[in-house]
C-alpha cells in the first residue's frame, strides 16, 4: 500500500512544473486525472518522440495519470471538470488567475463549493506582486533570479543550466506539499 493510495488528484496544469509534481504524486499512490485542452498540454511535441504528440517531455511527467480532454472555454467542460472535483482530493492547475476566475474556478469560488479539496495553484510570481498574472517558464525564472549568471562566476558566459531548475525544484516542493496536506485530512 502506497502513502497515497485512495487519494485522487485532479491536475489541470501544464509544461513540466504542475506535471512533474503530480507525477511524484501518483508514484506515491494516489489515482492522478490529468486534464487537457482539445489541442494538448504542449509538451506533447517537447523532445524526441516515435509518435505525434508523445514527446519525450510530455511521456516523461505523466506515468501513473488517467488523462481526459476537456475544454474549460465551453460551458459542458467547465461541468465535466466540475464533476470530477466534486469526487477529487486535491486540484492543481497553472492557469493563470485572470484566466481561472473567468471560468468560474476562482479559489473563493472553489472553497465554498468544494471545502474537502486542496487547491495547489502553480505560478511563476505571486498575484499581487509586480509580474502578478504574467506567464514564467523555467528560462525567465533563472534570468530573473541570477542563477543563469552563476557561470559568470565561473569564467563564462552567462547561461541558463541545461535542465529545468526551476519547474523541477517548483515542482517537487509542490508534490511535498501536498501530500502533507492530503495525508493531514
């Protein structure tokens, strides 16, 4: 029996930060749905693949996940994810805040209707700071944060490592997180 079993996730996020650390959560047991829009998370095409839209990225974050496509612009897909959450533990997205209220998956919103969920929101920058509702992917996070600077120190020029740091570590202390919240109810 693994830590998470009975669990479910609801994972609506995308790229590699949301993902990867719903990945960790579905190695540890719990039943993880991802959700997808009609066109796919991008990922699909990320890296080296032997079929169209199973990139190398995409495979390599989602072992252990159902998967469903589901359109949150339409009404039907905003009641389709609606059901599913009404039966999930924990709903994490990176849809950004502007985008989520829009829809009506707005944390207030969410809390009132769903009060047993954790609500894992995976952003770049903070809502109410300066970037509040801007996009940040790996590449921006280590410009912004100096670390892309670090090989300066070194003799070289400035570059950003060859790895995701950023959606990693974001990603890991995400999947700590919530299994410290799920395994507290």
């Amino acid at each position: 029996m693994l830590p998470l079993s009975g669990f479910k996730v609801i994972d609506a996020s995308s790229v590699l930060m949301g993902p990867y650390a719903s990945q960790w959560l579905g190695d540890l047991g719990a039943e993880v749905i991802k959700v997808e829009p009609p066109a796919g998370d991008s990922t699909r095409q990320t890296g080296p693949s032997t079929e169209t839209g199973m990139g190398a990225v995409f495979m390599g974050t989602n072992r252990n996940k159902k998967s469903v496509v589901i359109d949150l612009k339409k009404p039907a897909g905003q009641e389709a994810l609606q059901a599913l959450l009404a039966q999930a533990d924990v709903f994490m997205h990176s849809i950004r805040p502007q985008k989520l209220a829009a829809i009506g998956l707005d944390p207030g919103t969410m809390r009132q209707r769903y009060p047993q969920l954790v609500f894992a929101t995976l952003h770049g920058f903070t809502e109410s700071g300066p970037y509040g509702g801007r996009p940040a992917y790996d590449d921006i996070i280590q410009g912004m944060s100096g670390i892309a600077d670090l090989s300066r120190l070194q003799g070289q020029d400035p570059q950003y490592f060859p790895t995701a740091t950023a959606d990693k570590t974001s990603g890991l202390f995400t999947r700590i997180a919530n299994q410290a919240q799920v395994e507290s109810q």
